[in-house]
C-alpha cells in the first residue's frame, strides 16, 4: 500500500496554462505538505496544512494555491504557469501533535515541465 | 532563522570504503529535531533518522551511523563499508520547536555520494 501518493507523477505543459498535482496520504496523519525541489536539488517548503487549516505558507506566487478538502488529501493547483515553474513537487505527511518535529514522509514527487 | 550546511556537495567513493557526510546547523532554539533523508536516483526521498535536541547517543542502524554533536551543531552520517545502493543524495534537515501542525522541514542542499563498483 502506497503511503504518500501523487498523481500525476509527470506533467508536461506549456506557459500560461493551469494544472493541479493531487495527493493523498493513507497514514492517517493529520499534517500535509508541499514541498519544491528545484534543478539543483534544493527542497524548499511551500505549504503545510494541519487538518484542513493551512498553517505554514512562504513566500509563494498567488498563482500557487492549494486545496485541502480532507485531513488525507492536499491538492496543489497552479494558474497561469511560468518557466521559472519546473521542478519537481513532493507532498509530504506527518503526524502533528503538541510534541513536533515529527518525521514528514514524502510522496513520489511530480515533475513539472513548462515549456 | 533555521539554517542547515552541507558542505560536500559530491563524494565519490569506492565500494566497501566507508563515507562520512557532515551536516553543520544553526538554530537558536533549544529545543529542534534533526533529520537524515536519503533520494536514490529514482527521486523519491526516504526518512532515515529522526533525533531531538535533548538526545545525543549516537546511533547504529546497520551500516549507517549517525553522530550528534551539540557542542559543534553537528549531525553527521556515516555509511561504513559503502555499496553500489548507496549511491544517492543524502539530506540533513532541521525543524526548530514548531507549534502544534507547524512542522517545517528546513533542509540542507544535499551530497551526493557516488558509490564505484
């Protein structure tokens, strides 16, 4: 059973269009993320809700916005896509709680290509 | 701010020699989680160790070791007797003490370890 899925799991589109990346934990976890891992490797967080509450949200372009309709699912969907846009996407989970600093498992990640 | 260094952007290494990957961090809280995430040329990216501030034993998973060192903010990983799977990039990350469902994952920009056969 796939822990941390996302679909799809390569995305080729040109500038200018809208795309959304889904992803479901079937953990249990109560914490989800989104993570951007640009050309050089360098993993950066953009988002994190804690039950359907975004809690974390950087310094990301309002082109960005996600969607948590349920604690196991946080779907990222993005307008009007730019160049500067390809990386490549990991949601993450984890449990929250008052303890933190709780280990995050990653999905698959989604490559995104903008042309 | 939360800062992570991995200063060994490459590391080659021939298979059975062991490879130590150095993570130097910054954070002016007392309380912080420290992480080792592995990402195999398939990209996903894999949990490895999760250890907290208070707790510096060294740990020992198979061939892994990991070094937690407060007095120089270190927590550097060891891969003894190295093999042709290990080759990946391997992440230290940090998350100071976040408030409940605020876990934030800062991470260092990874080293890439390059097994020979």
């Amino acid at each position: 059973d796939t822990a941390v899925s996302q679909t799809p799991k390569y995305l080729v589109t040109q500038m200018g269009n809208d795309k959304s990346i889904k992803c479901e934990q079937n953990l249990g976890h109560d914490t989800m993320y989104w993570y951007k891992q640009d050309s050089k490797k360098f993993l950066k967080i953009m988002f994190s809700y804690n039950n359907k509450e975004l809690i974390i949200n950087e310094t990301v372009p309002n082109r960005f916005s996600p969607k948590s309709p349920d604690k196991a699912h946080l779907n990222l969907h993005i307008n009007s896509l730019e160049l500067g846009d390809s990386a490549v996407y990991f949601c993450a989970s984890s449990q929250g709680g008052l303890a933190g600093g709780r280990e995050q498992y990653f999905g698959p990640g989604t490559r995104l290509t903008v042309t | 701010a939360q800062k992570v260094t991995q200063a060994q952007t490459e590391i080659s290494v021939v298979e059975k020699e062991d490879v130590t990957l150095d993570c130097v961090y910054e954070t002016r809280d007392t309380t912080y989680y420290l992480f080792w995430y592995k990402q195999p040329p398939s990209g996903e990216l894999v949990f490895l160790i999760r250890r907290n501030s208070f707790d510096e034993q060294n740990e020992i998973s198979g061939r892994y070791s990991w070094n937690f060192q407060k007095s120089t903010s270190s927590f550097n990983f060891t891969i003894t007797a190295s093999q042709v799977v290990d080759s990946a990039v391997y992440f230290c990350a940090l998350s100071e003490a976040p408030l409940y469902g605020n876990n934030r994952l800062a991470f260092g920009k990874g080293n890439q370890v390059v097994v020979i056969p």
